[in-house]
C-alpha cells in the first residue's frame, strides 16, 4: 500500500509514552505532520532531553527544506510534557516507547486501558508478541502494534501489527494513521520479529561468524557497501542500532523460535555488550568513534578475531545469502508474502533489493 503525504489524519491527538529516541523520534514525526502530542516518560530527566531532541530534529528538518524554519516555534507550541500517565489527557492513540521488557510493557497497558479507555493503544515493539502485551489490558480489541524505525521521521516503512483479538475498526484508524504521517504501513504476522527484524537477523549474526582478522569488520562492511550497494556494512549498522539493544533483540527471537542454530547470539556481540562497547553511543563498538564519526577499529573488537576467514566477497555473498534463507523461512511460515517481506526490507533498511529480488554470487546460504 502507497503512503499519500495528502491523506488527512483520522486522529488528531496522539500520546507517545517513552521520551528516548525512538519516542522523540516519534513524537517529531508526528509534531511535523500537524498533530497534538503528549509525551510522558517516568525520567523527568529523559523528557527533558527529549525536549532538546525534538528541537534539533526540527532545525535539522528546516535546514534539509523539510519545514519552514518560521514555523518551527509554532509546531513546538503543540507538544506537551506530561507528569503522569494520567495527566496524557483524552487523546486519540497511544503509542508506547518503553524498552523492550514484556512485563513492564503488559503493566503499562493494564493502565493505559484504564486511563484512556477510548484511545488506541500503540506498542511499538520491534520482536515482543503483540498479544503477550495485550494481555492484560482491560479491552484487548484496542491493541495492536505500530513497529516505527530509526529514525522515525525519515524511514518509510512501519510494520502494522494486529493481534488475535485486535479489532477490525482499531485496525483500520491506524492504518489510515499511518498513511496520513507519509508512512507505508505493511502488515506483517504476531511472530516474533515481525518480518523485518526476523528476515534481517542473519545479517547481523552471519557476518559475526565469518569476520576474521583477514577480513576484519571494515573490510566486510566496505564489501557489503561496494558489493552489496547497501548504505551501511552489518558492524556499521549494529554500532548505530546500539550492540545492546540488537542483541536483546536477537535474544527475543532466538528463545521464540525455539533456540535455532542459525539465530544463536554470537560470542563477539555478547563479549563487546559485557564490556560496555555499546556502539556508537558509547563511543565504542567495532569502531571507535568521536564527535559521532568513525574514528578508527576498536582494537579491544580485533582481539577477539579469529585468524583466518573466508576472503571479503565471499564473506560478504554469505552473508546476504543468510538473509535470503531467513527470508524464504520467515514466508514459508507466513509471516507475509514475498511482495511484502521485498517493500518491507527496502523501505526499512534502505537496500536496493528485497531479499527475494536478491541473489548472491557465489553462495546461497552462510555456514
């Protein structure tokens, strides 16, 4: 389904619980589009850098032509900073940020049900059930997932999820919803990782397996970059994502689909996390990095490479050949069709080919 930058919004006032980045995120997106937001985070302290984010997001918006640099005060006057949950007011949906942390996600639902017992309630999980977070809210028919991603504001796609007992009516305002912020929404499957997080985890762990100190995580990124035509090699891309937070993710699906050998969370990942080496965030990941730049390899990621690999093209040829495989699994089980699982991966990642548009050169598959 096309996005229409047109379509007018069948809600007007949206509350974003979660002031990080992808809630700011969010929460801009929506500022940008002519919605009223309220956004609460328990951290008085996060709300307050979210504040900050918003801002910067919006002059960052003005700069690249996005919105008239006049306008930017006006847009801020419609964001409010709640102090509590029940001071979001009778908004129309709610779309949780919280982390990935399904009890504390099935809590904040309860309430949220309670509070607003007309709004649409939002999560916008990137692997949890959708259903295990609906639970127990007091209506379940008015949850659903809205899988947005980094960064909100200028990513295509998001992943509209219904569970089971999701209404037809609840479905279709978000829907439109997401259609009238420009957004191309996709349906995908409750399964963990939805399709694109599940399609795209080979290619975080796949390249983890082959690296070597003959083909070290630059030398593979740069493959996947000239090779690949993809605009961030999997070590770039995990650094930006943030080593903590891919890896809770591939933990989710991991143990949801039952421990698979070809999803098993690597050694290096698990190291590097354990050590603080979150990514760019920290400042250290594979790469080191100052003012937000690569600044060179993480030495403390080379030590624990092994000696030998296979050379960089055909590292980089398994690695994508794990993708295509995870994605012929993911729509064997019906997650979405080929069609689907293609827009979703291009949309999302910015890839010049879907997964079943995509053949490697030498190899179908990773070891």
């Amino acid at each position: 389904m096309n996005a229409s930058a047109h379509r007018p919004s069948p809600l007007s006032r949206v509350a974003v619980v979660g002031a990080g980045a992808m809630g700011a995120g969010i929460a801009q997106l929506c500022l940008q589009k002519g919605l009223k937001v309220s956004l609460y985070d328990e951290s008085p302290e996060a709300s307050c850098k979210a504040a900050g984010r918003i801002k910067k997001g919006m002059e960052d918006a003005a700069a690249r032509g996005k919105i008239a640099a006049a306008d930017i005060e006006k847009v801020l006057e419609s964001v409010s900073y709640a102090k509590s949950l029940e001071g979001l007011g009778a908004e129309e949906i709610i779309i949780e940020a919280i982390a990935e942390h399904l009890p504390a996600k099935k809590s904040l639902f309860d309430r949220l049900s309670r509070i607003s017992p007309g709004a649409i309630l939002a999560t916008n999980t990137s692997s949890l059930s959708v259903a295990s977070i609906a639970e127990e809210a007091a209506d379940p028919e008015r949850v659903l997932g809205l899988h947005f991603f980094n960064p909100p504001v200028a990513t295509k796609l998001v992943e509209i999820v219904r569970a089971p007992r999701t209404s037809g009516e609840v479905f279709k305002k978000a829907q439109d919803f997401v259609l009238a912020l420009g957004k191309t929404p996709i349906q995908a499957k409750d399964k963990p990782g939805f399709i694109v997080n599940r399609v795209m985890r080979p290619y975080y762990l796949a390249c983890q397996r082959l690296v070597s100190k003959r083909c070290p995580p630059a030398i593979l990124d740069r493959a996947a970059r000239e090779w690949g035509e993809v605009p961030m090699g999997p070590f770039e891309l995990m650094d930006l994502i943030g080593l903590d937070v891919n890896l809770a993710i591939t933990k989710v699906i991991y143990d949801s689909l039952g421990r698979p050998e070809r999803l098993k969370p690597q050694p290096l990942q698990e190291t590097l996390v354990a050590q603080g080496h979150f990514g760019r965030k920290a400042g250290k990941g594979f790469y080191l990095y100052a003012d937000g730049k690569i600044a060179g390899e993480n030495p403390e990621a080379l030590a624990h490479l092994s000696e030998l690999g296979p050379p960089p093209e055909e590292a980089w040829d398994k690695t994508i050949g794990a993708v295509i495989l995870e994605a012929q699994l993911a729509h064997d089980t019906g997650i979405a069709s080929r069609e689907d699982i293609d827009t979703a991966i291009k949309l999302a990642m910015n890839f010049p080919k879907g997964p079943f548009e995509w053949r490697p050169r030498t190899t179908k598959a990773a070891p």
